[in-house]
C-alpha cells in the first residue's frame, strides 16, 4: 500500500490570510512542532512581493530560524525569477509555482493572465530543476472561481497538463474558495487521471463549506496520496474573496486513518501544534475554525459522513 503523504501548508496558507501581526518567533516555533508530526512536507512561507502578502514578508527569516528534520520537506511559494533567487538564498528543499485555470483570480493574484503565468514560470522551473529542486504547481481555481463561477474540469485538465509538459514534477489540484462537491471532484479526476498519474497529482480543499474532508476521501477512493491540509484549518486566500482556511490537517488524517490509509502522522502531536499556534491567536483575540465543525468528538466522523449526531438527529 502506498504510503499517504500530508503536506502542510498551515504556515503558508494559514497564516498568509492571518489579520493578527504573527511574529517570526511564534512561526518558527509552529513549524519546528510540525516538523515533529510526522508530515512529510511543510509550506514554510512564500517569497512574493511583501506589500501584497505583508504576513509573510519575513520567509528568509523563518527559513533560516527553524530546525529541520531531515525526514521533511521544507518548501515556499515563488511567483517569479526574484522569488527563486530569494528561495535559493533561503536553502528551501522545494519550490511552488501557482497559477489558476480562472483569468479573472489570475490577475487579482499575481498580476498576470493564465498565458503570462506560464511565461514567467518556464524559467523559474528550469532553473530549479537545475538547481536539484523539485516543483509543485498550483492549480487554483480548478473547481470554482469567487469571480467566474464553475470551471470545466477540461479546462483545468488542459493546464494541469501544461504545468507537466513544463517540467512540474506535481501538480496539486486546488479548491481555491472551497466550493467542490465530491461529484466536481470525481468529474475533474475522471478526465485527469487518464493523462497525469495519481503519484503527480495532490489535492487542497479548503473548507469554506464543509467539504473538505467529503472531497478527500473522495480523491482517496481515485487513487490520490498526496492531500494538502492546514492544522487547526487556519487559513485562506487574501484574493478570494470568502475563501476560509484548509481542511484541517487533523481531520484529514482521522478520516484517511478510519479508511485504513497508511499514515506515519503523530494526530497527539499535530493537536499541540495546533495548540501553540490557537494559544498565540487566542492572545491576539483570534479564534481557529470550530473543532466540532470538522470532526464528531463522538465517533471521529465527519457531518455527512456517517456521524453518530446525523443517526440521532430527528426525521
Ligand atoms: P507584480 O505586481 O506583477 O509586480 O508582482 P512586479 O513584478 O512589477 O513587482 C512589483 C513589486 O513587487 C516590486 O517592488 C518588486 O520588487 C516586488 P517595488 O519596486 O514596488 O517596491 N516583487 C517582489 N518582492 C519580493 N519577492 C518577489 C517579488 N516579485 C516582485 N518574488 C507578484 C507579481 C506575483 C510578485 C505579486 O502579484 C505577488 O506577490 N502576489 C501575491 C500572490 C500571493 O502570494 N497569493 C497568495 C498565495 S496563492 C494561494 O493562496 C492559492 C493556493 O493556496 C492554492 C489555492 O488554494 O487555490 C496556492
Ligand atoms: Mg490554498
């Protein structure tokens, strides 16, 4: 059985969304606990410009403070060559290129159109290859757009390809406002998987209505092993407009558990990193998503899926 790989994007994506002032201190102690998990990857931070994503105007900084585990990833977000450079600088073991199949969040985003995105990526990508790095890219609004609508899955399946035939060695498909049901998610991976393999694929839900954990044991059931989730489900997107946080990364792992997925992930150990990231936003007046929300305290289910409060619940 293949091993489930958890790539959390908690310090990344949670926190670049985060209206609290979040010292580098409490980032770096954030991600040296994440290190501890069990996860395989972490999204440290991004090297974008600091007036657009002021929170994390500090990615050297964290990068040069943490403790890496050896058996991590440590990777970042670069929209362009001035990124690259910064996360060479920064020793970080992988790089993200993001683009979206929606023009309109392209441009909101990262100032450019899907076809200038590819421009700007073609040479950040070949020379991270050629510096030893492997490359995520990001496909945003692969599902949903804030702006657009509904995207067709041929759409998204026709740029997945491109980031591939670009040299990206996976591509992680992103439900960037959190809109996708489980049956958009098995229309996309229907026409995708035909062309990119599973073992290139990862998915991130957000949750913004629930679905998070529905949508990942559905990409489960195709084969997907990669899932991107946020611990505690902080997060979202400063340019998606009612986007919320990811699934939560504890609540991915019990649902992909219960399924009987191989997981090497501490779920004791993700609840204290948990912990010092809602201590330090508690402090600041900042409150995480609702734990009962995501996970039944009962019987570890998820509303919609088989919960034990759903069986008692009156006709
Ligand atoms: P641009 O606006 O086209 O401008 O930037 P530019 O390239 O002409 O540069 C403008 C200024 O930005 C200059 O500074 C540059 O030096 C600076 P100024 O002269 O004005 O002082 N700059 C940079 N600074 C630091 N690092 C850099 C960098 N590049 C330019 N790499 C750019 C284009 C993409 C950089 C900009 O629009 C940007 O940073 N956007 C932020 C994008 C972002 O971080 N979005 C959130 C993450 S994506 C996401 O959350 C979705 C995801 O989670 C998946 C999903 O859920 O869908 C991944
Ligand atoms: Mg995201």
């Amino acid at each position: 059985m293949t091993m489930v790989k958890i790539v959390e994007v908690g310090p990344r994506d949670g926190l670049q969304n985060e209206t609290a002032a979040v010292p580098t201190d409490a980032k770096v102690a954030f991600v040296n606990a994440l290190s501890t998990t069990g996860v395989s990857e972490i999204e440290v931070s991004a090297f974008v410009s600091p007036r657009k994503v002021p929170q994390l105007g500090d990615a050297a900084d964290v990068f040069r403070r943490i403790h890496r585990n050896d058996d991590v990833i440590y990777s970042a977000l670069v929209p362009n060559r001035q990124g690259l450079d910064s996360a060479l600088a920064a020793r970080v073991d992988k790089i993200a290129v993001f683009t979206a199949v929606s023009e309109t969040f392209n441009r909101r985003n990262i100032n450019t159109s899907v076809a200038g995105s590819l421009g700007r990526f073609q040479p950040v990508v070949k020379r991270a290859k050629h510096a030893g790095l492997p490359v995520r890219g990001y496909l945003s609004t692969a599902f949903w757009c804030a702006f657009e609508g509904q995207i067709a899955p041929e759409a998204a399946v026709a740029l997945a390809q491109r980031l591939v035939d670009m040299g990206v060695d996976e591509v992680s498909i992103s439900d960037t406002i959190g809109k996708a049901t489980p049956d958009d998610v098995a229309r996309l991976l229907d026409r995708l998987l035909p062309k990119i393999p599973a073992d290139r694929i990862a998915v991130h839900f957000h949750d913004t209505y629930g679905h998070g954990v529905v949508n990942t044991l559905r990409s489960w059931e195709f084969g997907i092993r990669t899932f991107d989730a946020s611990v505690g489900g902080i997060g979202g997107c400063p340019f998606a407009p009612g986007a919320t946080g990811n699934v939560a990364t504890e609540a991915v792992v019990t649902a992909l558990m219960n399924k009987g997925a191989e997981l090497a992930v501490d779920i004791g150990k993700l609840g204290l990193a948990r912990n010092l990231m809602e201590e330090f936003l508690r402090a600041e007046r900042r409150t995480l998503p609702d734990r009962e929300s995501q996970a039944c305290a009962v019987c570890e289910h998820f509303t919609g899926d088989g919960c034990c409060r759903q069986a008692a619940a009156p006709a």
